[in-house]
C-alpha cells in the first residue's frame, strides 16, 4: 500500500531537522491524549467492552469485591477503571502502579518524620508553634480509597502480577475489613484524637480519628494483571475474576470509530491498519492505542508508507523486531 496524502507536507513536517527556527502550531493532538480535552469532558470517554464482560463488572460491583483483570497488554484492563468511574460519576481514579518494590504501607500513608523533626527546630527557633502532625502525613491511594464517603472511590492497582511474592496475602486484611491504623496518631493523647491529614491527589485533608481510617462504603478495586504469575488462592477467593480476551477485527473497529468516529476512519481507510495490526499481533503483543495512533498519524496526512507506519509505531511491546 502507498502512501496516504491526506495533509500537505508543510503541515506534517512540524520539525524538519535543517536547524531552521520557526514558529509552526502544534497540530491538536488525538482525544486521548489531550489533557484539557479530558478536563472538561462532561460524557463518559468510550469504552468497548463485550455483554459478558459487562455482567462480570457487575457481579464485583453488587458484591462489594475487587475485580481482578487479566489480559494481555492493549485489551483495556486499566482504562476499564476509568470507565466505571466515568460512567458512574464517582470522581477521578485512584492509582497504584506496581512493581517489585512496592509495599502496602506506602499505598496506606507516609509519615515524614524527618520533616517533622526539622520543621519544629525551625519554628522554635523563631518562637513560633509546631505544626501538626497530621501536615506530616499523607494518605496513599489505597489509604485514601477507605477514607470515608457517602459515594465508594475507585482504586486501580495497576500490574499486581509485578508485585513481591507477599504483597497479594499483605492486602488481605484491607480488602476483607477495609480500615488500617496509623500508629503515629493511634498514640497521641486523647486531646489529640482527631487529626487532618492529607490525602492523595489533592491538597485537601480528611478527619482521622484515633489514628484509624474505616470506610463507610467499600472502594471499587480493579486489580490488573499480564499473567506472569498465579496469586495465592487466598487472595483469588476474595477477588472476581474477569480475563479480557484478544479483540476481534470487529471489536477493534468499533473501538477506532468510538475514539475517532465513523467519518475519519472512512477518511483514513483504517481497514488496511487494522489487518496489518492483526497480522503483527500473531508475531508478538500489540497493545490496541498502538492501532488508534497509527490511523490518526494516517489522518494527519503522515508520508508514510503502511510498512514504515507499522515499523514507526506498530513495533512489538517486549522490543522484539518484526
């Protein structure tokens, strides 16, 4: 296949590479990749999911239990996430990436002592009083997920199957009882009973009080996982399972028109992308944003040939070559 000339090259060339210095206009990026787009977006983003999987969905949310997603990477475990909380208005995700060193504790809160300590040596020096402690101390996003609400939160733990061998057990407790202590202010005297702390994703606080965090209304967990381990079947028992399987040229098709809609992809003539996306799928993982990027390069008038878009941005995810 050729080339598809639907831009002219000054418009495409941004950068040219001669050293030149001009003042071009960034073209508008794609919607999923326009922040201010996404800020004031007011209907749920577009997420294509078969009826199966919907009623999977369900099932964790009626159950008050963390859903654990598997699937290879590109078949929207973590966005799935974003569209609950979309579709159900329960406010920005939460979100815990993981990786081998990642421990719950970090997820339930910090405490900067040494801040702490430096702060009150500073104020005394200036006769000034203390802060509280609770300016030391900020909830992570498993901690702030239990911060009581009248609505739950949804908390992504994003690539568990990443985490160390004893992570999974360690969040047991917290999924099954949905509170933990600080300790730092379970000892503070009873004056001090109620803190303000701070929580992740904002500067404001929240009340705690003698040192522990309950929620009122389990969180919406989605837990991800590529399947390069099996979790302990402790963990698997408190967990709904639902496995994202490869999508089909059909799906995909409706996931291009859903993100870019019915018209551009006419205009693009995605259908030869999609099978050539197809086809390097077989050879080696391709996540599916891979696939939007390259139509919507097409749209931009790129002067590449389908061969040279699939190397530029079609390549493998574990960086082996085609």
């Amino acid at each position: 296949m050729g080339d598809s000339g639907l831009g002219d090259s000054g418009q495409w060339h941004i950068f040219r590479g001669d050293g030149t210095r001009h003042r071009s206009a960034l073209p508008p990026p794609p919607p999923w990749r326009d922040r201010a787009h996404r800020t004031r977006e007011t209907s749920p983003r577009p997420y294509v999911i078969g009826p199966g999987e919907v009623d999977v969905v369900n099932a964790a949310l009626h159950l008050r239990r963390p859903l654990l997603v598997t699937g290879r990477p590109g078949t929207g475990k973590s966005t799935l996430a974003e569209a609950i909380a979309d579709e159900l208005g329960l406010g920005p995700v939460l979100r815990w990436p993981i990786n081998s060193r990642s421990q719950l504790i970090d997820a339930l809160y910090r405490y900067d002592a040494v801040g702490r300590l430096r702060e009150a040596t500073m104020t005394k020096d200036r006769g000034e009083s203390e802060p509280d402690i609770g300016t030391f101390i900020r909830l992570g996003p498993v901690g702030t997920a239990l911060v009581p609400a009248d609505r739950p939160k949804v908390l992504l733990i994003d690539e568990l199957d990443k985490s160390d061998l004893d992570l999974p057990n360690d969040l047991l407790a917290v999924l099954e009882d949905g509170e933990f202590e600080i300790p730092e202010l379970a000892r503070l005297p009873e004056e001090y009973a109620e803190v303000q702390v701070m929580v992740t994703g904002s500067r404001e606080r929240t009340p705690v009080k003698h040192g522990l965090v309950q929620c009122r209304e389990f969180p919406i967990i989605v837990a991800t996982s590529n399947g390069e381990r099996d979790f302990p079947p402790a963990f698997l028992r408190r967990c709904v399972r639902l496995d994202l399987p490869d999508l089909s040229e059909d799906r995909l098709r409706e996931i291009v028109v859903a993100h870019l809609g019915a018209d551009s992809v006419e205009a693009a003539g995605a259908d030869d992308l999609i099978a050539t996306f197809l086809q390097l799928r077989t050879l080696g993982e391709l996540a599916t944003d891979q696939l939007l990027n390259a139509i919507h390069l097409r749209l931009t008038g790129v002067e590449l040939s389908r061969d040279d878009l699939a190397r530029a941005v079609l390549h493998r995810l574990d960086g082996a070559a085609m």
